[in-house]
C-alpha cells in the first residue's frame, strides 16, 4: 500500500514515540488507513499469515485532531480491539500498520456482533459453583444496565403513586426478574448443549471410559492413582470409591496392585484408554 | 428406581419430624410444617443411621431400623398427632403477578430436576468431601472409624474434619436403589432449596399477611446468580442457608426448641454451624429476649436454656467423638487472627462489584439505609436485623481476619459464604420496605 504524506509523518511519530523492551517498532507495511469506524468502539482485525506475537500498530484520531497510537500483538486468532477504552477515540482510525508484509481484514464490531456476544453460552466448568460468568453488552456490564433500571423503575413507580420503599421494591424486583432471565437463557443454553453431545461433560468423556474398563480389571484388588488433571482427581476418586483405595496422602501407593496414571514411563500396562493408562504393580511386589 | 427410594427416604423422614413437631405443640399442618418436618427428620435420621453404623450395623440396616420405629411410632400417636390443616399460603387464588413471579421460581426446580437427572456430581468438593465420603462410609472398603487408620473418616476422599449430614444422607439413599447414581447423590440440594422457598415465603407472609410479600421473597432467593447452581451442584452450602433461615425463624417467633434444633443441624451440615453460627444465633436470641419485656429475667434463663439445652443435647455425641478422636473442628491451615492488608476492600468487591451475586447486596444496602428508621421503630424488624447484620459482622471478620482470607481472595468460597446469609437479608428487606398496610389489590392498582 502506497504511503500518503499524513501516514508517513504518522510513522515517525510512531517510530519515535514507542521503545519496546527489545526492539523498536519499525513499521513498514500500513495495512489500513483513513478507516471511519463511526459510533463502534471495538474493531476486529485478523490477519491472513501473520505470526502470532509480533507487534503491530493501530493509530487514531481525536475530534480535536490529535493524533494517538496504540502497540498491540499479533495472534493466531482475530483480535478484537475494545476502543473506547483508549484515550481520544472518536470513531476514527488513522491506519494500522506493521512491520511484515502480510494482509489483514479490518471491520467495525457491528450491533449483532454485540448481541451474539451478550447471549452466547457461559458453559459450565468447575469454578461455576462458585462465582458466576459476567455478561457484557458493548462496555456495559448487564449488572450495570440492570442496577440502573432499578432506579429508572423506582423514578416511574414514584412519579405514578409517591411511596419510596414500594417503588425501590418494585423497581429492583423486576430488574432483578431481567437479570435472571439472562441467566436462565444460560442455564438452558448449556442443557442444551449437553443434550447435543448425549450429556457428557466433554472432560469426564475418556476417563468415563477408562474407568468403566479399569473398575472391571481392579475387582477387589486395591488401586492408587498419580496425578491427574484438576477435577479429573477428584472424579476419579469419586468413581471409584467402592473399590479398595490406597491414597497417596495416607497409604504407600506402591502397595496397590493398580496405579491410574497419564504417564506410564517403563511399567506394565494391563489397560489405556487415550491419555490414562491402567499399571499392573503385581510383578514389583 | 431411584426415585421410589427418594421419595421413600423422605416420608419416613417427614414422619420422624412430625412425630417430634408434635412433642413441641406444633401441630398446625401447613405446606411449612412438611417443611419443617422434613428438615427435623433429614438431621434425626442421619444422626441415627450414623450413630448405628458407628456401632457396626450397616447403613441399610440402620435406615431400616429408623424407618420401623418412626412408621410404628406414627402409627401409635396418629391420631393424637391432630392435625388441622390451616395453610395461608395456599389459601386463595393466584394473582397474575404472584403466578409471574411463581414462574421464575419454577424454572429453578424444572432445571434442577432435569440437570439432576442428566447431569453427573461434577463439582469438586462435592466428589470429594460429600458424595465421595458417603460412598465411601457406605461402601466401607475405604472407611473406618478408627483415627489411627489411614482411612479414618474417609480422609483419602475428603476432609475428616467435616461433619457427615450429606454424606451418610446421601449414602442412605444409595444403599436403598442398590447403585448410585447423580440424582440420588444431589436431590437433598433440591429438598434444601423447597425448604428455604417455603421458609422465606411463609415467614414474610405471617409478619406481613401479605402472601404475594412472601413470594417476591422467595422468588428474589431463587434469582440469586448463584442459588440455582447449588441446588444441583451437591455442596452443603445449601444445607447452611436452610437451617440458618429455619433457626431464626424459631428465635423471632419464640419456638427455642425448634431453633435449638435447627443449630444442631447447623453443627452437624458443616463446621461453620458451630464455629460462625452458634454465637450469630446465642446473640440473636440474647437481642431478641432482652428486647421482650413481656418476660421476667427467669422465664427469659429458662428459654435461653432451652435453646443451649436442646442443640447441646442433640449434638454432644457428635462433639465429643470429634474431641476423644482428635479431629479439628476447622481444616488445618493458617490460624492467624488479624486484619489482613486489602481484603476489606476485596470484601467489598465480592459483595457489591460481582456478577456472582450481581447487584443484590447493592439493593440490600439501599433498601435497608431508607427503611432504617422503620427498622429501629418496629419491634419485629430489629431482631431480625442484629441477626442478619451480626451474621454479616461474622463473615467479614473470617473473611478479612482470620486464614480464611485466602478463600476471599481467589473466590472460592466468598460468594457461597454470602451466598448463606443472603435468605434473612431478603426477610429483613421485604419486610421493612413494605408496610402491613399494603394489599396486593391496591399494588397492583398502583403499579400494574
């Protein structure tokens, strides 16, 4: 792309404005330029081969005409860049600009784009129990929107009848119905989802499987386990605590006839099942 | 299968607790009285199973055993038990805006029942400390109550620290199907949560005589972010906020006896019982009874040893296995006390600046700074709110002053702590805010 007089003043300032801890950004190729993003604050920028972590630079100007410049990172995914963050944004970009020859697609985050990201699904994970997911619109956190619903419900029921407590009572109460209502879109959005997949929690799957086999071949012998990974441990355990169990923290392991394990090393393996791996410990006694 | 040993597990224990509600006079049968009922019968019936299986009987044999006695004891004093069915919260029809609010409220016991019978236990402490313990006492092949064996307790599985409720419970349950499996492992969170939406809903009701009071009450529980996961996710937490809400209501509305059991199940569902809520509680009814002018200093010693009596009683052998065995009445861990730099702010940020309980705390705060005069004036509001605002004293004390901290600090146990005392804020603000004069027929004109 061809430079114009206004980039090129623009790169300089870049250029010397900016120190990187190791190196200096030397910006050679300007992907976009002069990109009127009207009201959106976040852009989307994905680059076509570009290695991830490598710098790049966005620069914009304020309504006043002043110019600002931002160093961002390449990744290997698309980039969403929240703008109304920084500081002189007003909808319009100067370029962008790096130091590689590659392509990139620049577009504004559009209404939907904010939609798909307020409804999309805050899957279940381990940590679900407790603290719970935060749902954004634009910058705005529903919590916000929501807690300022209370006080425009409370200002409507006031101005309607006069009676403070009742109008706050009332004015929170149905805020509090429309923030649950995104939470049981939620809920259900994972149920779902699950239905989708038969109802197999994705990170139960192998060791399901696994242990299914693994419980026929242990019988009324005794097992131990090796690490394995986060709640794994713990399902594991859970699965089977039927079965005689020499844990680690208050028994010798190497008394167990069976150690579950996902690192096998030189020993007898009677059973796997993708990353878990069933040792034999009869022969070492 | 799984469902008749439920649904038979839980009448045996409604009948105990009748049988016990009858002995304290409480015969008025209402939707809460089940409530009540089974919420006495669930602590009977797991002290009992489990104080047989200490001797040597199996979890089967001793459920067995319990339910003889208690179906042949209510055979004895059926009739004597005289019944008078007498339910304000069913009486009337459902409004428009009562069945609105009752819809939010049923989504949560739809998708609870549908994840319970879909999903597995899948939350860790849960796996570990409740349903992993449970199979392991029922199990035996990994328990012992011998604390010089290394399978004392369950310790392999879960802390042998904490109190046994949900697992011998759930352990019951199971060795009635013959197999676990995660309904079974998960549904007293269900039975908790009906217990606390009909506490709530019928407290505020008998205060106010508002039934639609009631359910905006229990219906602003059931919204809390975080409620709908700990009806299915198999913690005790639950367990906490059931008998926190039932144990006050007994100290507000002077049945001691009945608080005094409910703190003992307090003690026996997660230490926090007897570490945080025996002295939130000793003080509320210290408060409660100092207040009562109706009553001369030794009639307000005698109720106060009702209460002290009846926990005491009731949980002793509990206690005094914990100190002749040696196991700690907290998780081993930091013990300092004292004011950790930053964690009052981050206190702050959990309870107002949080997803997890989203903008509840902030609304609590408000609702609570307006209707303050109200509060101080009236004297049914006031013991309710040294209640709630001494619990919350707790809290932060642990949270900002003791190892606990940590736990603020990566938001492990924060929000379910909060989580807790959340059911007494909501009977405190929902009754300050609106005045007993206040009619749903001339709400609703108003505002609808």
């Amino acid at each position: 792309m061809k430079l114009s007089i206004n980039s090129f003043y623009l790169l300089l300032l870049i250029c010397l404005s900016f120190e990187l801890p190791c190196q200096n950004v030397s910006i050679t190729n300007i992907i976009a330029e002069n990109f009127t993003t009207s009201e959106s604050d976040l852009l989307e920028i994905k680059f076509n081969e570009t290695l991830p972590n490598l710098p790049f630079v966005v620069a914009w100007q304020d309504s006043a005409g002043r110019q600002y410049a931002q160093q961002y990172l390449t990744n290997d995914n698309k980039l969403i860049i929240p703008m109304a963050q920084q500081s002189g944004w007003s909808g319009k970009l100067l370029m962008v600009g790096m130091s590689i020859a590659d392509e990139a697609t620049i577009r504004s985050i559009s209404f939907s784009d904010h939609w798909n990201n307020f409804i999309s699904m805050r899957g279940m994970t381990p940590g679900s129990v407790n603290f719970t997911s935060p749902y954004f619109f634009k910058n705005y956190s529903l919590r916000f929107i929501c807690f300022c619903l209370v006080f425009i419900l409370f200002a409507l029921f006031f101005i309607i009848n006069k009676r403070v407590y009742l109008s706050l009572l009332f004015g929170f109460l149905i805020s509090w119905l429309v923030y649950d209502s995104r939470n049981i879109y939620n809920r259900w959005d994972i149920m779902n989802n699950l239905a989708q997949q038969d109802y197999e929690i994705y990170i139960f799957k192998d060791i399901d499987i696994f242990l299914k086999e693994a419980r026929e071949i242990i019988g009324d012998k005794s097992w131990s386990k090796e690490p394995l990974s986060g709640v794994i441990n713990s399902y594991c355990t859970y699965k089977l605590a039927d079965l005689e169990y020499k844990s680690k923290r208050y028994d010798n392991p190497n008394e167990a006839d069976f150690i579950i394990t996902t690192k096998p090393k030189k020993r007898e393996i009677v059973y796997q099942h993708n990353s878990y791996f069933l040792i034999s410990q009869n022969s070492d006694k | 299968m799984s469902l008749i040993a439920v649904i038979l597990h839980i009448c045996v224990d409604i009948l105990c607790g009748l049988l016990v509600l009858r002995l304290l006079k409480d015969t008025e049968w209402q939707l809460f009285t089940i409530v009540k009922a089974l919420a006495i019968g669930m602590m009977v019936d797991t002290l009992f199973v489990g104080s047989f299986s200490f001797f040597g009987l199996s979890i089967l044999a001793s459920f067995i055993l319990f339910s003889i006695i208690n179906i042949g004891l209510f055979g004895v004093f059926y009739k004597k038990l005289n019944l008078s069915w007498s339910d304000k919260l069913l009486k009337g029809r459902v409004s428009i805006w009562e069945g609105l609010l009752l819809v939010f409220i049923l989504e949560k016991l739809v998708w609870s029942i549908y994840s319970l019978i879909k999903l597995p236990v899948y939350f860790d402490d849960a796996l570990n400390h409740w349903s992993g313990r449970g199979k392991a006492l029922l199990y035996s092949v990994n328990w012992s109550w011998d604390p010089a064996s290394p399978l004392f307790m369950g310790k392999a599985f879960g802390h042998e620290q904490y109190p046994l409720f949900a697992s011998i419970w759930r352990a019951t349950n199971t060795s009635i199907t013959g197999s676990p499996d995660g309904f079974i492992e998960r549904v007293d969170g269900l039975l908790m949560w009906v217990i606390i939406v009909i506490s709530i809903a019928t407290w505020i009701n008998e205060v106010s005589g508002k039934r639609w009071l009631g359910i905006v009450g229990a219906s602003i529980l059931s919204c809390l972010p975080l409620e709908a996961w700990h009806i299915t996710a198999g913690y005790v937490e639950i367990y906490m906020q059931a008998y926190l809400i039932l144990a006050l209501w007994g100290i507000f509305n002077g049945k001691y006896v009945f608080a005094g059991l409910m703190t003992a199940a307090l003690i026996w569902s997660k230490n926090e019982g007897l570490i945080l809520f025996v002295p939130t509680l000793t003080l509320c009814l210290f408060f409660t009874l100092l207040l009562n002018r109706d009553l001369d200093l030794a009639k307000k010693a005698k109720l106060f040893a009702n209460y002290k009596l009846t926990w005491i009683s009731i949980i002793s052998p509990w206690i005094l296995f914990k100190l002749f065995k040696g196991i700690g009445f907290t998780i081993p861990g930091n013990s300092d006390i004292g004011y950790v730099d930053g964690t009052l702010k981050l206190f702050g940020y959990a309870m107002f600046d949080n997803p997890s309980s989203s903008f509840f705390w902030a609304f609590i705060l408000i609702g609570i700074i307006i209707s303050s005069s109200r509060i101080i004036k009236d004297k049914k509001l006031l013991p309710i709110a040294a209640g709630a605002f001494t619990l919350l004293a707790m809290m932060l004390f642990v949270f900002t002053s003791t190892g606990a901290h940590v736990f603020l600090e990566n938001q492990m146990t924060i929000h379910r702590s909060l989580l807790q005392i959340a059911p007494v804020f909501i009977v405190l603000v929902c009754l300050s805010l609106v005045g007993e004069k206040t009619k749903l027929k001339e709400v609703q004109k108003e505002f609808l």
